[in-house]
C-alpha cells in the first residue's frame, strides 16, 4: 500500500472557523485565549451500574452481590441560558448521586476527586485549591440540550486519573458542537481502587469506556453514526482497545498516549491477539517530542489507518512540554502564578499552557475534518493552512494518509 508523507516544521495551533457573530464569549479564566464555538456548555452527571460485572470486596459473601458502578460525565452543546451564571469548578467535584445505592461509590470519588484538585499545587495550598474550587467553568449544570443530534467523544482518561484532567478541552469541543463523555479510573473491586499498567488493568479500563458508550449513544442528542475517541496516556490505550473491539468508533486522538512510548505495555498489546494492524480508523498522535521513553514504531505500524502526528516543544530545556501539559495542569498553575520547580525548569508555566492549548486545537481540527467533513480543518491538520499562534520551531508535523 502507497502513503504520502509530509514532514515539515509548521505553527499548527488551529482554531475552529466560526463567525465571530456566532460565537459565545468565553466565561472561564481557564480558557485563556481558547476560542469558543457557538453552543452554550451543558454538564451533567449520570451513575449506572454494569449488572454483568460484579464490583465486591473479595471478603464479601455472594448475598452482597452488587454490578460494577459508573460515574459518566457528559459536557454537551446547551440552549443558552441568558443571565444564569456557569458552574464554578467545586461543580466537577460535587456531583452527589440522586440513587442512595451510589453513595459509597461517590464518597470514595469525591475523595479521589478532591486529592487529585490538591494535587496539581506542588506544595499543596490550601488557599490555591480553594481558588480554583471558587473558579468559573464554561458550563451551566443540567441545563436544556441544544437542538439536534451531535457526534459523540469519549475521553479516556490517564492512569488512575479521575475527572478534573482535562475539563477545558471537554467544554472547548461542547462549545464547538461535540457531546463529550468521561469516566473514572477504578481498579476491579473495592479492595483495589487503583489499575496498574497491565493489558489486563487496560480491559478494565476499555471496558468500562464500552458500558458508557452502550448507554449514551442511543440519547436523543447523539448522533451514533459519528463517534469517536481521546486517549491521554495510558487511557490511550484503553481506547485503542475499544475501537479494535467495536469498529463503529470513527477516529482516535491520542495524547502524549501509551502508544507513542516504550516499554512493558505495549509489547503486551502487540503480543496478544487484538490484530491492531487491521484498525481502518483516522488517528491523531499530539506528543512531547521530548519524551525520553518516544517510541513512534507501533503507532507509525498502524498503516490501515491515516495518521496525523504533531510533536510539541524541543528536546531541552526551557522548551520541553512535560507530559502533564496535554491536561488542565498547566493551567492551574498560570491561574494560581506557581508551577513546581520540576516543571518550571523545563519550560515556562506559559508556554506550558500553550502547548495544552495547541493539543486543544488539534484535537478540534482532527474531529472537525473527520467527523463533520470541515475541508479547512483538513487543510490545517495537513498543514496547509497553519495559524501564527506559537513560535513554530516548536511544532513538527508530518502525516501519513492512504492511498485513496
């Protein structure tokens, strides 16, 4: 089979074209310089219960039998709401169960949710974290869907992540006409919250994305002929995994993912029998080309697939995007005026958030040309029509499309 590969150095941050007439002004300090399509930003929360697994203590008697809980949280285009005001970010943490046979579920969230907010002020602040709880969102709470039926995005999240990771991209891509779902990470039964990077750990995961696409995609606002998948780091994987297992998903992203890096975990998926190789999907790669574990062999292997790939920062310091650039991480730290030193060092805190804003981009030009058939967004993804948003030194693109 005959590709055609481009490789050049190109500034590759794109926007969505909209009118500017037809945009909604940003609300959230968050967004920075993001720019918002023309939906309203809906949230809401569901809790279901995946009656074919089991999710009990290994202590439990078979009497306590319960199905495996799951959290789903959706970001959605939304009728606007004039005059009533966006979530402040406490709305992602406290999102308590209407069911009450959810309630230990979500304490056990709600603590997760909690550390992992703290978590991002290294040291943790109290008065920061508090601050960031007190920040607006682009999102308004169970407020009314937009008319129409809209392509579906799962994200799967990085390894034992819990909700906040990326919450400015999943308003960003609601805002721009996308439904956006999102689950937690748990291991298999309450004796074991966290997964370890296994292919049997990465099932869990794969499986868990499968059990909430199974109950979004026949909603009245999805458009089911039109869906597809994010992966940061080891979630990339777990979707990889979903989209081999069911061949109705219509494009990956993948964020500085498991794909892209080297070790124990890939050899795994190469050496079972899931038959990547077969995968006729488009897929975008957005990774730190600094990375010191970069492996492009098994993603550059999948050659079913057209693959779009764009690496951010340099090698070295002070220009080095950091893993935690392709989530909200960089952007508490700009919000806050303090990144870690470890951070700090590579690169500075700004360009840290430019570099999440670009994956941001990317990701919206990438659903856009396949998902909604947008030609300028191909362009921009094959870097012919690139945005003068970021020294371009800093952005290598290349793609390899099939032969049509």
């Amino acid at each position: 089979m005959m590709y055609r590969r481009l490789l050049a150095i190109a500034v590759l941050l794109v926007a969505a074209v909209v009118r500017t007439s037809e945009a909604q002004p940003a609300t959230s300090p968050l967004w920075n310089n993001l720019e918002s399509g023309s939906h309203s930003v809906g949230f809401t929360v569901y809790y279901i219960f995946d009656d074919a697994r089991s999710y009990l203590h290994p202590d439990s008697t078979p009497t306590d039998y319960q199905g495996r809980p799951i959290r789903i949280m959706v970001w959605y285009p939304a009728q606007d709401a004039p005059g009533e005001p966006t979530m402040p970010f406490s709305g992602y943490i406290e999102v308590e169960p209407y069911d009450p046979a959810f309630r230990d579920y979500f304490e056990t969230l709600h603590t997760l949710d909690s550390y992992m907010a703290q978590a991002q002020f290294a040291p943790r602040d109290p008065e920061l974290y508090q601050m960031l709880l007190r920040t607006p969102t682009q999102a308004r709470r169970d407020v009314a869907p937009a008319a129409g039926r809209f392509p579906l995005l799962l994200h799967s999240l990085g390894l034992n992540d819990y909700q906040q990771e990326s919450t400015v991209l999943w308003e960003y891509l609601a805002s721009h006409g996308y439904v956006v779902a999102v689950i937690p990470l748990f291991g298999p039964d309450p004796s074991r919250l966290r997964l370890e990077p296994t292919l049997a750990d990465l099932e869990i995961q794969q499986r868990d994305l499968g059990v909430a696409l199974a109950r979004l995609v026949h909603a009245a606002n999805i458009d089911e002929t039109r869906i597809g998948l994010i992966g940061y780091s080891f979630g990339s994987g777990a979707a990889l995994l979903l989209a081999l297992e069911n061949r109705n998903i219509d494009a990956l992203v993948s964020l500085d993912g498991v794909l892209t890096m080297s070790g124990t975990l890939i050899r795994e998926v190469e050496s079972a029998d899931l038959d990547p190789e077969s995968l006729t999907l488009p897929i975008l790669n957005v990774y730190a080309a600094g990375r010191r574990d970069l492996d492009l062999d098994f993603i550059d292997g999948l050659e079913g697939s057209d693959r779009y790939h764009v690496a951010l920062g340099t090698e070295s310091r002070p220009q080095r995007a950091l893993h935690g650039d392709f989530q909200n991480w960089p952007l508490y730290a700009v919000l806050a005026g303090r990144d870690n030193a470890g951070a700090q060092d590579s690169r500075p805190r700004e360009l840290g958030r430019d570099f999440y804003l670009a994956a941001c981009r990317m990701t919206l030009a990438f659903v856009d040309a396949v998902l909604k058939g947008d030609a300028g967004a191909m362009r921009r993804l094959r870097g012919e029509d690139p945005l003068p948003l970021l020294d371009p030194t800093l952005i290598e693109f290349r793609f390899d499309e099939r032969t049509r």
